[in-house]
C-alpha cells in the first residue's frame, strides 16, 4: 500500500519535473494575437479571403500581409473588432452576397436537349454547351450549390437561389460557374436585373421568355442615362451597383420581366 | 411567356455514345445460371428439405431487399437480381434440415446488415451471403452443424453430425503421432468418402457446397461468361493444395474436395464487391482465403474455415487494393 | 518496304461495334457549295485565330480570314468565295464558343474585280525547297492534325531543338466506329500520302516511316502497298491487331515501334516519334504540290438514322444541316447527332453547327443505338480497370470524383486519363465514368490554371 503510494507519487513528480523543465526549454512561441484574432473571425473556414482558413487568415493579418477587411463573412464588425485587437485601420467593408443573374426557371427559358449524365454544372457545360436554349444563363445543376460552404444555394426549377441570410460572400459559387451567371453585390442593394444575355433582343426571344432585350426602359424610368443606375453591355442591362437605383416601380415597368425586387433573393425558395 | 421549342431534342451525354451492353442483371443472371447444376445436386441429394430452404432464402432475400429500399427511400434494386444471387448462396450454404424461421432470419441479415444498412449493392465490405452464414452459424451452432446424409431418406439413421471436414482435422493431430498409432490416421483415412463420391457430391455438407463437378461446371461458365477471372479460384485452391502438401494430415484432394473450397473459390470469393479489383490483387486475395480457410482448419476450433477465411480476406480487400493499384502506361 | 505485323500489344482496349459496312464502300463525293458556310476562328486545338476581316467584306477562297495567334495556333483561310454577313460567337461541337465569320456564298463582288485565278499558293517543288520554306508552307496553309486533335502540323514537325524525330508514324488504324473517311482517302488517294510522306520526311530529316493500319482494312493495306512499293529508304506498313483505341497516338507508337511515352507532360517527339493522320498528310502534298491550302476534309456522315450513308468531301465551315440534306435526309427521326465517332465523338443539340478542320464524321443515331443510361453503383467488377488502355484504376477514379474528391482522382493519375471511353463503355452498372474522368480533368486544369495566375500576380507586386 505505501509502496504503491509512493511510486505512484514518484511518478508524478517525475513526470511533472520533465513538464515543467520541456515547457521552458521546448516552447514556441506564438504571438498570442493570432489565437486571439481567431477568435474574433467567424470560424466558417470558407477561404473567401484566399487564406487556407481563418487561421490562415488571423497569421497573415498579424503578420501585417493581409488588409484588415478582406473577411466578407465576418464584415465590418469582425473588421472592427480586428482593429481593436491589432491596432490598425479597419477597412471598410460592404457585406456582399451572391446574385444568380439569370430568372430564366424551366417554364421560362427552353432547353435544346436531354442531358444525360453527371449532375454538374461545368461537365454539362462541356456537352454540346448545355442543354439550356440560352448559354448564358444558369444551367442548374448545381455546381455552386455543392461547393458553397454554408448551403446557402438551393436549385429550385432548373435555376440556382441564393439565400441572402445564409450567404457569407465568400465568392466560391462565382468561381465554379461555368456560366459565370453569378456576381457579389451589396447586400444593401434590392434591385437587381436577373439576366446574362446580351444578345439582340429577338434572339433572346428564342430561348426565353424572361430575358433583358436591352430596351433602355429601366435606365428611361429611373432617371435616364445621367443617372448612372444601369450600364449596358450588348443588348444587357446592368445594375450599377456604385450607385444602385431604388425606385420598385422600374421593376413592375420592365416589359421583358427580368427584373426583380428583393423578394426572390431573399429567401431562396 | 415560354418560347416555342421548335428544334429537334437530342439526347445531349459525354462521349462514349456506344455500350457493350453487359449489366448489372446480366452478371447476376450468369451466376445464377452458374449456380444450377449445383442446386440441381444439391437437391437431388437433399430432398424436399433443400427446395424448401433454396426457396425460403430467396424469397426472403427479394422481399428484404425491396422493403429495405423502400424504407431507406432509395430506388428498389431488386432487378438487378442481385438479392436472389445473394439468397441462392446463403441457401447453398445451409444444411439442408435447417429450420426454415432460421433461414428466414438468416436471408434478413443478409440483406438488411450485411448489405442495406452500408447502402445496398455495391457498398458492402462483406459478402450478405457469408456475413450471415457467419451469423448463423454462432447464432444457430446446434442445427448449422447438424447435416442430412445425402440421400437420407434411404437410410435409417438420416441425421448425422460429422462431415468429412470434422474427421479430416483430427488427422492434422494424428499425423503429428504417426507413429505411435498408425491405425488411428488409417481409420480417418477411412472414414473419407471415396474420389468420386467427393466429386460428385455423395457426403453430409451444405445443399450447395458438397458437388465438386456442379461446381467446376458453374465455374468454367462463369469463366467463359467473363463474369470471373481465373485469378481468384486459382490462387485459393492451389494454396490450399500447397498448404495441405506442406502440413500432411489428409490427402490435398479431399482438402479441396470437402467444405466450402469450390463454392468459395469459384462463387463466394469472386464476389466483385468484396474482391480487388486488379489482377495482381485478385492473386494476393486468393492466396490469402486459403491460408487462413487451412489454418483455421487445422488450427481453429471449426472444422471448417472457408467462410471465416473469405470474410477476413474481405475486410482486408480495400487494402490489398491500395497496394496493387495499377501502373498507369508510361509511368515510371 | 515490307509490311509487318504488330509485335507489340498494349494491355486494355475494347471491341465496339464498327458499323463501318455502312459507309465503306461509299467513295469521296463533293458537296455543292453550301449557300451559308459558318468559319469557326476555333478549328484546332490551342489559341483561336484572331479574325481579320469584317461584316460587309467580299472575301476570296483561300484569303486568310483568321491569323495565327500564338505558338501553339494556325491561321484560317475561307473556304469559298463570299461575302461576311456577320461575324458572331457560334458554338462549336465541343460546347465552347468562338467568332466564326457568316459568309454569304451566293454573293457576287461589287464592281469589277478580276476573276480569281490559279493556286492559292505557289506551288513548290518539294525536292528543290528548303526545309523551311516546306515547313512555312505547312504553317501558311493553315494545316492541323485531322484525326480529331487538331494540334498544329507546323509545331509537330518542327521538333525542339535536341530532340530528333527517328520514326514518323502515319496514322491509318481509323478506330472510331462508324467513321470511313481516312479510309476511302486510303484507297482513293494514296499516291497523295505517299507525296506527303515524302515531303514530310525531308522536312524531319529523314526517319523511318512505319504506316500503321488495322487488319480489318485490307484493301486500305493494299492501297497503300501499291502506292509505296517503289520507295527508297525505311518504310514498312505495320498491320495492327483491331483493338479500341489503336489510334491514340500513344498507343499507335507503342504498337509500331514497342516505345512508350511517359505520362504527361511528355509528348511523343520525347521518344522520337511524330504521329500524323493520313488526312493530314495527304493535306501536306497538296499545299505543298499544288499550293491548296486545307479548305476542305472528308467527313463521314453515317449512323443508322440518315438515308444515305457517304463520305462527304466539304469545305470547313459546312453546315451539318447542309451535310444532312447531301446525304438523303433523315430515314428516321433521331435520337442523336453526334460530331466525330460513337467513342469519342461529341453529342451536339443542333445541326446549325458547322464543320471545322478536324470534323471527321457527323452520326445521326436513331432511338434504337442512341441509349439515355441511368447510372447505377459501382460493383467493383473491375471491367473498367481492365479495359483502360492507360492502365488507370477508373473505377478509383470515378468514385473518387463522384464524392467531390478531386484530389484523390488526381492520386490515381487522371491526368493521364486519354478519355477514350473504354471504362464508360465497358461498365455494367452504366457509369459516366469518362465523364468523371472529364470533370476531375476539368477541374485540376482550372486549379492550375488559377495557381498560375495567382503567382503571376504576385511576381508582378
């Protein structure tokens, strides 16, 4: 009995001794800002900001190589509190949030062919185009709702949906397009021209019942062309998001019905 | 308003744009093809007692099968005929006076353990049929050790609870004492079924495992069919040989001949889920079950090893086939 | 020149259906010229010519309308007389989109314009031109490999400095099912190829010759017999067992000369082999001999569903709608229209497509061969493995890749992948195995591709 208490006793002390000698001798030392500037990031590990993880990130902002800012999943809050624990700048940040520019859904715009085989955007892509009539728009098939990290993209009717709430802006679904259909916007902005084709107007025709014929209409109803809301590329109108128009009533005007409010963005379903 | 689709649909897929028409079902029903001669011997030997049994496992296997999918709300399978390939070999497997609640229970492990609960057909890391003759036979030890004399119903006493295998293990012990008692090795020696008796299948055993020529016949099909190489059925049984050469006790041939040898080689072992894919794998895995099936029967406590021997070889296939991934052409 | 049986045998390979007794014995035809013919800048593989020319242009058969746009890249030249209607981004047959010029053939040139007379090119006499100026002549002509790649002929001919080509291969084994046009070229027009082959070897100094084709084409072995049987120097005609894919240029080089090309990056000028169709070759004669540069190729149209199976001659540009309409029209309705052969061919959703360089058959399969798979799991039968030519683990590969795993598919040497179709082809359960194969592929190469983006950008801070 006092046998075993004792070795068992000298274990410990041995052990401890050893602890105690390798923790001052073998101890690396880490700048305890990058633990702290860890936990203020929030932890999705999306690598929006093109770091390997918040990890990645917190080492490279304490180490001074990257912009405070560059987390669009945390925004200006998470920016702030960086700044506080680091003593820098905080960039300012506008949350952004995907945007799937195409409305085109299965009742709307045609497909030109039965795609059989592996449900992914990029290798349908790679068949004869895709089957959508339109190759511009969204194919629906998936690729960024597999990749987004917060399950944000849901397929509804052969068309991708972004669920603001959920979207951190982390840009992976707008890389993975093959369409390149997606584009972050501010979050703040609430109408949004929901096609990609700029094609002539008849040509869209063909393929969509829901396509921008660049008819100039949303640009004359929110203040003509002086005032900046929409730039054109082709025969597609653009949000200018630097100055993003306001007014819904240009959405109900728009006679190609492609324009949206907020609402379809909002929840994803 | 939708746009008139006015063009032609073509079918839009990534090349190649012709098949060589093998299936799923197609496979399936070449083994069971490859299994009739066996069924047909084992029926003949065993009577009524093995219809039933054949019959109740494979039923319970397909109703299983369906009901599994059903709940697991995935698409039913059972076309692929894989369910009845996995309830003729359980069956196969049994003996044939096994009480028939247990065959039932038996086929329901098979496909709602050993193969749904992983994701059905495809994902299983055993092969149903074994995993469940496994679970049988520890389950049920009493009535899965209890085999009909061929042809029973010709005979007075028609149970009897030794097999060749059970005389044959004592012989791995007798030979150690050759000397001292020569008679005891001779008298095992006798108790052995004649050649053509094994090769027939004229001995108490599972329904299906008894007729080495039904076997040989399913197995040269199955070859022909490509649905099997040789690699797997080769390796097996020419370790066994080997193994039986080097250790003594009974003559190779009744090694081979008795059990669950050929069954295993040539239908449970070459079962494509639970195998290595490449040539040199399939050669490694074969060895492997037939080491283990003569070590366990000269060393285990069941006279017969075949089944412990392929489902061990199983859970080490994904490893064997780590180690033998093929050289892509024109690497180093 | 002998010819010799194939001592080497690769390991894999599948045996499709051929259906080649439908258009074997249909000798070359010409089509009338199309009103329409849509250019594609796209016809080879590599940078996209840049257009030259505008809507409004009257432009001349044979006028460059596209140049050459870097290294690995060839001009394009208009196939007919015409008048650009537009210049529009069409899509091709492998789904990507590039400008192709809209040429209006009916047109007439306004005002009085001397009538176009002569060749193209002036011709040369091969045996008195320099080594350059033949390969210049290949360049300007606007010549790519015509088995399906479309590599650029001038680049493979021009083997890097220290690296000699010791064997040219022609390539006539034509393994695609269904597809004839390399082989009626074969038969009608071999004393071409032979013309070809001896410009070529002068331009690569010099190397054995080894023409390979598959035994089940005798009369193209005989063909090409007769049309060599005078040469000088060594030249053999290897018979290849049939096999799918003895085409593939890998596996043509180690067939004919037992060599094997490492895994990529390594091309076959590294073992000192150039492999080139027998289109091409015959395509090299003309713009050398007769200053023609490539305008026009021979297409295959077949499958069960068009009335009249042929092989078509048609300028580059040709609408498959207008191929279509030579051919008979449709017998039944079909189910697929295909760009290229059943194994590696494309599956196109409309016959506004036209016809590049490299189009070598257009199929139009009925409902009865055109079959909608509905995948199932892999059983591990190892068929796949066994059918791969590269001896890759596709079955590893294609789940690998079904469950987002690139970088395990990249760990079983996709890369290296040739996407020949034989593991989808052979596979039980109906998996899009190549496809997976395609999508890793995809994937890896947009990765790198971004990787390298990335570090220039960071040289350039």
């Amino acid at each position: 009995m006092t046998i075993a208490i004792v070795c068992i006793a000298g274990v410990g002390l041995v052990a401890a001794i050893v602890l105690a000698i390798a923790d001052k001798y073998l101890s690396v030392k880490e700048d305890p800002r990058i633990g702290m500037v860890t936990a203020a990031l929030p932890g999705a590990n999306c690598g929006g900001c093109g770091f390997p993880g918040c990890d990645g990130y917190a080492r490279a902002l304490v180490a001074g190589t990257a912009p405070n800012g560059a987390c669009a999943a945390g925004g200006d809050a998470c920016a702030a509190e960086i700044a506080k624990i680091l003593g820098v700048e905080a960039a300012a940040t506008e949350k952004r949030v995907a945007l799937v520019k195409c409305c085109g859904t299965r009742s709307e715009a045609i497909r030109v062919g039965d795609y059989n085989g592996i449900c992914d955007c990029n290798v349908a892509a790679m068949t004869a185009g895709g089957d959508k009539g339109c190759t511009y728009g969204c194919l629906g098939y998936g690729a960024c709702a597999n990749v987004c990290p917060k399950n944000a993209i849901s397929i509804h009717d052969g068309l991708a949906r972004v669920d603001k709430r959920l979207c951190i802006g982390c840009g992976k679904c707008v890389a993975i397009c093959p369409k390149k259909v997606i584009e972050l916007v501010p979050a703040s902005a609430t109408i949004h021209v929901l096609c990609n084709n700029p094609d002539k107007g008849p040509a869209v025709r063909k393929v969509c019942g829901v396509g921008c014929m660049g008819c100039h209409l949303c640009e004359k109803n929110s203040g003509g062309k002086e005032a900046g809301h929409f730039t054109f590329e082709g025969f597609l109108a653009k949000v200018n998001y630097a100055n993003p128009p306001t007014d819904a009533q240009i959405v109900a005007k728009c006679p190609a019905k492609c324009m949206a409010e907020d609402a379809h963005f909002e929840s994803g379903n | 308003m939708k746009p008139k689709e006015t063009a032609a649909h073509y079918i839009l897929s990534s090349s190649p744009h012709t098949h060589s028409n093998s299936s799923v079902s197609r496979i399936m029903l070449d083994v069971l093809l490859a299994l009739l001669p066996t069924t047909a011997v084992g029926i003949w030997f065993f009577g009524l007692p093995a219809v039933w049994t054949i019959a109740t496992c494979v039923a319970t296997c397909i109703v299983t099968e369906a009901l599994c999918r059903l709940a697991m709300g995935r698409d039913n399978t059972i076309g692929d005929l894989s369910a009845v390939v996995t309830g003729l070999l359980l069956a196969l497997n049994l003996p044939a006076g096994i009480p028939l609640w247990m065959a039932v229970v038996g086929s329901v492990f098979a496909i709602g353990v050993a193969k749904q609960v992983f994701g059905g057909i495809g994902m299983n890391p055993f092969n149903p049929a074994l995993a469940a003759r496994a679970f049988m036979l520890i389950s049920f030890t009493g009535p899965m050790t209890t085999w009909l004399k061929p042809l029973w119903w010709k005979t007075p006493d028609a149970v009897t609870t030794a097999t060749p295998l059970a005389c044959m293990k004592g012989m791995f012990a007798a030979d150690a004492t050759a000397h001292a008692t020569p008679h005891a090795a001779a008298k095992a020696l006798e108790q052995i079924p004649c050649l053509w008796d094994l090769l027939i299948g004229n001995m108490p055993g599972c329904i299906g495992e008894v007729s080495a020529i039904a076997l040989a016949i399913g197995a040269a099909y199955l070859l022909v069919r490509k649905v099997i190489t040789w690699h797997i059925p080769v390796a097996f049984i020419a370790t066994v040989v080997v193994y039986s050469l080097i250790a003594g006790g009974a003559p190779a041939y009744a090694q081979v001949l008795t059990g669950g040898v050929m069954i295993g080689a040539c239908f449970m072992a070459t079962d494509y889920v639970t195998s290595p894919t490449t040539a040199k794998g399939k050669l490694v895995f074969g060895f492997g079950c037939g080491l283990l099936c003569m070590l366990i029967r000269q060393f285990g406590s069941y006279p017969e090893g075949c089944s412990f021997a392929i489902l061990i070889m199983n859970a080490v296939s994904p490893l064997i086939n780590r180690w033998t991934q093929p050289k892509p052409f024109g690497a180093k | 020149m002998k010819t010799v049986k194939s001592q080497f045998k690769f390991k894999g390979g599948v045996h499709p259906d051929y259906n080649k007794e439908l258009a074997r014995e249909q000798p070359i035809e010409k089509i009338p010229l199309p009103a329409e013919l849509v250019i594609s800048m796209s016809q080879h593989l590599g940078a996209p010519a840049k257009c030259v020319v505008k809507a409004g242009d009257f432009v001349r058969r044979g006028q460059v309308v596209g140049e050459k746009n870097g290294f690995i890249s060839v001009c394009v030249r208009t196939s007919a007389d015409g008048k650009v209607k537009a210049i529009e981004k069409r899509l091709g047959p492998a789904g990507g989109k590039a400008d192709a010029i809209i040429l209006d053939t009916t047109a007439k040139p306004e005002g009085e314009v001397a009538e176009a007379s002569g060749p193209i090119l002036e011709p040369l006499d091969w045996r008195t031109a320099s080594r350059e100026d033949l390969l210049k002549r290949v360049e300007e002509a606007g010549i790519c490999g015509m088995g399906g790649a479309g590599f650029p002929t001038n680049v493979k001919l021009n083997p890097p400095p220290g690296k000699r080509c010791e064997y040219l291969i022609l390539n006539g084994a034509e393994c695609e099912p269904y597809l004839t046009a390399d082989y009626r070229l074969m038969l009608e027009r071999a004393p071409r190829i032979r013309l070809g082959v001896e410009i070529m070897r002068k331009i690569l100094g010099g190397p054995a010759v080894r023409i390979a084709i598959e035994a089940n084409k005798p009369e193209a072995i005989k063909a090409m017999e007769t049309a060599f049987a005078d040469i000088d120097g060594n030249v053999e005609i290897v018979v290849l067992p049939v096999l799918y894919p003895q085409g593939s240029e890998k596996h043509q080089i180690f067939a004919t000369v037992g060599r094997v090309v490492p895994e990529p990056p390594a091309l076959p000028i590294d073992v000192g082999c150039v492999v080139e169709n027998v289109g091409t070759v015959a395509a090299i004669a003309d713009a050398v001999e007769l200053g023609e540069p490539l305008l026009e190729r021979v297409t295959t149209v077949s499958g069960g569903a068009v009335a009249q199976p042929k092989n078509v001659l048609a300028p580059c540009g040709t609408k498959y709608s207008d191929l279509i309409a030579f051919c008979g029209g449709e017998k039944e309705p079909v189910a697929k229209l295909i760009s290229g052969g059943t194994m590696m061919g494309f599956a196109v959703s409309t016959p506004e497509i036209s016809t590049t360089k490299t189009t070598s058959g257009l199929l139009l399969l009925p409902n009865s061969k055109a079959y909608q798979y509905v995948s199932q799991a892999c059983i591990n039968c190892g068929r796949c493995v066994r059918a791969c030519p590269m001896n890759l683990n596709a079955a590893e590969i294609a789940k690998a890749v079904e469950s987002d795993d690139i970088k395990g598919a990249e760990d079983a040497h996709v890369m290296t992948c040739i996407e020949c179709g034989a593991c989808s082809f052979s596979c039980p359960a109906y998996r899009p195995i190549t496809q997976f194969c395609r999508r890793a592929k995809n994937s890896i190469r947009a990765r790198i591709a971004a990787e390298k983006a990335k570090a220039a950008a960071a040289a350039k801070k």
